[in-house]
C-alpha cells in the first residue's frame, strides 16, 4: 500500500476503531434486546464470546 494507509500504525489504529465501532453497536442491540447473542454477533461482525463478554460487562 502507498501512502498512510500502508502504514502499519495507521493501520492498527484504523482497525482499532473498527473493533469499537462494532463493540458499540453490539451493545445497542443488546441494550434493545430484541436479539439473541448469536444473532448480535453475527449482525455485529463479532464473535459470540466477545458478544457475551459485553453483555456481562453490562449487566445484560
């Protein structure tokens, strides 16, 4: 890659964000409630584990 993007702490960084981007919309639809954890995991792009781990840390 060229540019800042081909620079692994711009990358890290990005996919960092990512990560709590898909955290953070995780939570909401578990706080909705609505969603079984595995359909919160699968919509969110998570693993069931971490989704469980959010939902525990929560109180959910």
């Amino acid at each position: 890659m060229k540019g800042a993007l081909g620079d692994p702490e711009t990358r890290r960084i990005l996919n960092t964000g990512r990560k709590e981007t898909k955290k953070e919309t995780a939570l909401r639809m578990l706080k909705d409630g609505e969603l079984s954890l595995d359909k919160v995991a699968e919509y969110a792009g998570l693993k069931e584990e971490e989704v469980k781990q959010l939902a525990e840390l929560e109180n959910l």
